[in-house]
C-alpha cells in the first residue's frame, strides 16, 4: 500500500488484524476486575407488575448490586430513552410515550429489561436473576398492525403512534380518476433482525466523576449527548469509545435501555461494569427491521407513462419510539418514494401502530429498501399487465439525462443521473436474451425458471458535515483523526488510501483513529451510506489547509514567493529551485525548525448536496416444485456509484448488502406466537443466509460523477440491499406466474412456495 494510483483496489490493512484474532471488541478489552451485569428481561408480551422483589438477589453470592427502575429514579437519571416524533397530517406531532430504562409498573414486550443484576461473575448474576420475585397480570398481547386492541400506552390513543403525509393527494385523486389503466398491489415487507456478527454490548468505569462509556456502536457523539444529558455530565466529563466493531447495520446506531443502567451500576458499585448479550438476547433485543404492509397503486396514460403514485403503509414501531422509528417508513420512505421515475404527482400515507413486540428502527437501508421494494414491485406488475417488457416499461418512465438536477415530487434534488445507460449495461451483463434458453433447460429438469429486475436509487443520509486532523509524529507516522466509526466496511485503508492520494504521504505510514469523544470533538458516526463521502470530502478540506499552511513556510525556504509554490501528490515545487519536498519532508523540516504549528492540520467541511447512488439488480432463480426450494443461480449488479476511491470495498460493500436482500427476501423471517413470544430466537429457527445460499454476484460500476462533491462519489453501503430485495422477489413472482400464483410475500421460504404452488395457487386470469 505504499504507492499505487488513484481508485485501485487496495487490499484492506485491517483484515490481518481481523483474520488472526487480533482484533479488539469490546469483550476484549473491559477492564481488568469489571463486574458482570445481567438482565431479568420480561417473560411475557403484555402485562402489569403486581410484585417486583429483588431482596433475595440482592442477597445472593457475589452480587454486588441490583438496580430496578426505582433505583434509576433515586439517582436523579433522566430514563426516558429519545424518540423521534413524526409530524401527524393534522400538524400535531406523533406520540412520545417514555421509554423507560428497566420497566416500570407494566411489561411491553418479551425481552424488555426488568432488572440489571451486577455480580462478580456472570454465571453469579445468572443465578441470582432467578432470586428475583417477579408477578403480573397478563394483558392481551397487540401483535397486528392495525388500530385497536389492548391499549399499550395512553398517550398513543388506539396505539397509533402516527399518521403521516407527503404530497399531494387531491391532485392524485384525480389523476387516478383520469388514467388509461390503473395497477395495484398489496405488497408485505416481513421483520427481521440485523444479527450483528458481533452482539451488542458495553463496559462503564467512572474516574473522578468522569464516565467512560465504551460500546460496540457506529459513532460516539450521538451517545456521548444522550448519557451525558441522562446523567447530567458536563461534556468534559464524559468519555464515549468504540473499539473494533463487529457490524452495526444501522441496529448499533441507537441508544438502548442497558447502557443507562451499565452506566448508573458502575457509579453505583465504584467499579467498572460489562455487559455483552448472547445470541438470543440480543434476538429478543435489539431492534428489528422493516415490518410494514403497503397498498401501492399506480395510475397510466396511453403511452405507459406513469401519471401518479400512492402509498399507504401500515407500519409496525414496535412496543415504544425507537431513535428514529418514527422516521423510518415516513420521511425516510419518501426520499425515494418514486425512485428514478419522472412523475410529479405522489402520494404517501404512512399510518405506524404500537405492538407488543420489539422496537423497529433502521437497518441497511433505512426507508430506502422498503420504498423501492414497494416500487419495483409494482413495476413488475404493471409490466405484466400492460403487456410491456419490464426493462422497457422502466426506459419510458426514466428521468431523463437533460432533466438533471431533478426535484422529486417530495423535494429530493437528483443531481446526476443515466439510469437507461446503467440498466442497459446490466441487461447485457446478466446475458437478458440468453434467459429463455436457460429456462427451457430448466423445465427439462423438471423446475421452474424465474428472473426479476430492480431498478433502485437512494439518498445518503446522516449530517453533511465532517471533520479530519492530520498529525504528523516524530517517529515519521501520520495520523488522521475521523468522525466516523467502522463496523467492518474498511474505513481504515480507505481513509489511508485517500490521503495518501492526496497527499503522497505513504499509506503505511497513516493510521487511522476513530471512535474517542475526548481525541475527536465532533462527528456524525456511521449510517446512512455517508462515511466515505463525508469523511473524503473533510479531508480534502483538511489537506488544503495543510498546503495553505506549508506554502509561506516553503516559499522562505525555497527562496521564492509564496504565488510559485504549487502542490501535487509528488510534493512542493517552484520554478527556479531545486528543492522538492515531499509533504512528509516539509513536515520533518518543520520540526527541524520548531515549528510545530505546522505539525497539526484540522477542518471541517460540508457538502454541498447528498449524492443519490443508483442501478439494476437482475436475479435468476430457479423452483423446485416438488420441494418449493428456491435457488438464486445468477445475479448480476451495475451500480452507478459515481466515482470510485477503492473498487474492491465497494464491491464487498454490495456483494454483502445482497446477500443480506437475499435473506429476507427467502429465509429470514421473525415470528411471533399468538401470545408475544419470539419463536425465532435462535440461528435453529431464523434462516440467515449461508455462503451456500447465494451465488457469485457479478457486480459491475458503471459511474456517473456527483456533482454534489469535490469527489464525484456516491455512498455505497447500503445500495446492495436496497435493490436486492425486489429484484429477488420478481424473479420467484416470474417463476410461479405460469403456474397461476399471482402473489409472493417474502420470505418465499420453500414450504411458502410449496403450498403457493401446490394449495394456494389460484387460476390464471
């Protein structure tokens, strides 16, 4: 990695790290003599505290400590857990029931935290959770997505906790009233869990009134506001870290209710506290993903141009406000909500409802997967209907190139776009003429042969503002300081790569730090495919300061004026002196000279506009009719991510968001029994995707530069996901047309496909 040129894939340095055990997770590194917490999680989906009694605990070999929600209290800890709240379509905002830490008076979904046991061992803290007293009366259990039922919290009258709008929905009326031809499609998109490789977890050491707060998370500013603000911490009294992170995806973005009573144990003990879930805790736990049913309709003229749009979600949030539950299928879901189609007039109608059930919160894709789900799958079936190829129904309603930049009907600013030229490339790739070949020579085998396409585009999210430091050390290594947090993407050759670029500062000489409130002022964190861009373009701003500040120093040196000092990845130069130095040279000789204000260089910078990554997945599956097994035997990708720093994270990025499409779309599925109970709460019962699974994804770049910053990139992260799903979906929909199935709900495990086939197959109209 020392020298290479620009955009190349560079092999990630952290791997070897990674691959040996080297790595440092939380787990890793608690402190020495850490106590262990652990908790009675609620055993029931819906019910009343009669009697909470913990004495017997308290009392139990090695426990130090028990905490209940009253404790909490006692300690001055501001315990309701944030939420966001969505703006109603009356004006008033969604509702805002506390969340509280460990529950208090009424239990609201299995798994919620009870009580936090703190002992010298965790097989201690195990068996003293089993002291604690716990009675209630049962409640029924509110598991549909829906008005109605058993209210769960007063402030959500019939357990909505919002009804949101965007567009125009009178003007939509009418062009419904008007078209040629109408489409319409109920679509579900099933819940599941981000099961991290990594589960979530965290240790607390208090110094001096200082907290030190580590956890497994995707950035440290965010949580360093919300426990300081709960613990009523000055900033400069509160430490927040992330070490080595084994995924996040979106789940670990948010605060949960264990890390305030880590936190408060540790205070409360005088010694530091660890606590890390196992496999089905964190099942029971940490937020799920998606868990909608959409009505999507979509209106025609003569021409197969589309005329208008309309939505309406029925959303599931879970038993309280997530983080940002609240924004997931609403203000999320809109970014995209007409994807790269040119149609001005939309509606969306997103109604969300309080269930007994774990919260929903993002993951991969935050809105963005469920939009473009609904969308391309009611393009597939409107190309059905209208009898129009399914590429060629998305040619005719592409934006076009010369209507860029482009506003969306919900006020997104397309910057760029070719989208007709990336499908095309796609088709060709994924060999589109050669299919019915393939299926002829499936149906000798005895299978159906099926293909889908999705054509997605996404908006990155998260703040548009980021910071980079550059120090330069006596020992001749660089380090740049980051606002971001990796949870496994390969920010750490990334970054180095870039600023090498940049720079010509030797890529092994850079290492990257991240994850430290008190070495890091400020940073947006992780999510929202920003990382890259972000953190690119503040140090693009950083290494302009680093010239800026060189060049007067320079010019003494070199003996001439500071208007002839030009910079390259090669150095300093002048006309008329034999001096070149390097940007590291020009360092060592700053600190030769004493001048070690030239030795640190930092900015923020802000882009100007969010870059909306976009392309085609075609995937090809075949069924087995006697078994309903369904394989994806060709898979192809052309994204447009505008300009690429390092090709080969970029294809890991999407080779793993479509494996992750592909497991909801087929296997991953959580299901809850008529009384609240997690059936799924096991890799025994909830079917991730295994290497076997999936087959070589051929992804291919096909780049239209941003202009929404000085890089031309778009945000990667989360577009394999975005465009799997439905691409995954259509393709088994294409399988079981022909054999009457109309309609295919994921996950299209093979007993869901057995029985459309075989007992649910209605005749072809």
């Amino acid at each position: 990695m020392e020298k290479f040129g620009k955009s190349q894939p560079v092999k990630r340095v952290e791997d070897t790290r990674f691959l040996t055990g080297q790595g440092r997770y939380v787990d890793d590194i608690a402190p020495e003599g850490a106590l262990f917490a652990y908790f009675l999680r609620s055993p029931v989906a819906h019910a009343e505290i009669t009697t909470l009694d913990v004495s017997a605990a308290c009392e139990a070999e090695g426990v130090r400590l028990v905490l209940t929600h009253e404790d909490l209290e006692a300690a001055g800890i501001d315990i309701g857990l944030p939420g966001m709240q969505m703006p109603n379509r009356d004006g008033s905002k969604g509702a805002a029931p506390q969340r509280p830490a460990l529950a208090k008076g009424r239990l609201r979904h299995v798994g919620e935290p009870v009580a936090c046991i703190v002992a010298e061992t965790l097989e201690q803290a195990k068996d003293a959770a089993e002291l604690i007293e716990l009675d209630y009366t049962d409640l029924a259990a509110k598991l549909d997505i829906g008005p109605g039922g058993e209210t769960i919290h007063p402030e959500a009258p019939d357990n909505m906790a919002y009804d949101f709008g965007v567009g125009d929905e009178a003007a939509t009326e009418a062009a419904f009233a008007a078209a040629v031809k109408t489409v319409s499609l109920e679509i579900g998109d099933n819940r599941i869990i981000a099961n991290s490789m990594e589960p979530r977890g965290c240790y607390a050491e208090w110094t001096g009134g200082k907290l030190h707060f580590c956890f497994g998370g995707q950035g440290v500013w965010g949580m360093k506001g919300i426990l300081g603000g709960a613990f009523k911490l000055d900033k400069e009294n509160i430490r927040i870290t992330n070490p080595d992170v084994g995924g996040g995806f979106g789940m670990k973005s948010f605060a949960y209710p264990e890390y305030y009573s880590v936190a408060q144990a540790a205070r409360a003990a005088g010694v530091p506290v660890r606590w890390m879930a196992d496999r089905t805790e964190a099942m029971l736990s940490d937020n799920s993903g998606r868990d909608l049913v959409s009505l999507a309709e979509m209106a025609f003229d003569e021409n197969n141009r589309i005329t208008a749009y309309r939505v309406k979600n029925r959303a599931n949030m879970g038993a309280y406000n997530s983080q940002f539950g609240q924004a997931i299928q609403s203000m999320l879901f809109s970014r995209v909500l007409m994807g790269t189609y040119d149609v001005q007039t939309v509606w969306l109608n997103t109604q969300a409802f309080y269930t007994n059930t774990t919260q929903v919160d993002a993951y991969r894709g935050a809105g963005r997967p469920e939009a473009i789900y609904v969308l391309e799958r009611l393009m597939d079936r409107a190309a059905r209907e209208l009898g129009v190829d399914p590429l060629e129904l998305r040619r005719i309603n592409f934006i076009a190139p010369d209507k860029f930049p482009y506003v969306s009907a919900t006020g997104e600013t397309y910057d760029v776009g070719e989208f007709a030229r990336v499908m095309n490339k796609g088709a060709a790739q994924a060999d589109w003429d050669g299919f019915e070949a393939r299926a002829a020579a499936d149906a000798d085998k005895g299978l159906l042969r099926g293909r889908g396409v999705s054509y997605y585009i996404e908006s990155i999210l998260g703040d548009p503002s980021e910071g980079a430091r550059v120090e330069f050390h006596e020992d001749g290594t660089v380090s740049i300081f980051v606002g971001t947090q990796s949870n496994g993407q390969g920010h750490e050759t990334v970054y180095a790569q870039f600023l090498a670029d940049q720079t010509g500062i030797p890529a092994h000489l850079i290492t990257v730090v991240q994850g430290d409130s008190d070495l890091i002022a400020q940073g947006g964190g992780t999510g929202g495919s920003r990382s890259v861009t972000t953190q690119s373009n503040a140090t693009l701003a950083t290494v302009s300061k680093m010239v800026e500040a060189f060049t007067p120093y320079l010019a003494e040196k070199m003996g001439v004026d500071e208007s002839e000092i030009a910079f390259d990845e090669d150095g300093f130069r002048a006309p008329g002196s034999n001096l070149r130095p390097t940007m590291m040279e020009a360092a060592e000789m700053a600190r030769a000279d004493g001048r070690t204000d030239l030795l640190t260089h930092e900015a923020r910078a802000t882009l100007p506009g969010r870059s909306y990554p976009n392309g085609v997945h075609i995937a090809e599956v075949s069924v087995d009719p006697d078994t309903g097994a369904t394989v994806v035997e060709r898979y192809t990708v052309v994204d447009d991510f505008g300009n690429l720093i390092n090709p080969m994270l970029a294809e890991g990025q999407v080779h793993g968001g479509v494996v992750q499409g592909i497991g909801q779309a087929l296997s991953e599925h959580v299901v809850f029994d008529e009384d609240g109970q997690l059936l799924t709460a096991s890799f025994m019962d909830y079917g991730v995707p295994r290497a076997s699974d999936v087959p070589m994804i051929d992804f291919s770049p096909e780049p239209v530069p941003s202009t929404a910053n000085p890089m031309g990139m778009k945000g990667c992260g989360e577009a394999g996901t975005v465009g799997a799903l439905a691409a995954v979906a259509n393709a088994v929909q294409d399988a079981l047309w022909a054999a009457g199935v109309r309609q295919v709900d994921m996950p299209l495990t093979p007993l869901k496909v057995w029985s459309l086939l075989h007992d649910g197959a209605v005749a072809a109209e």
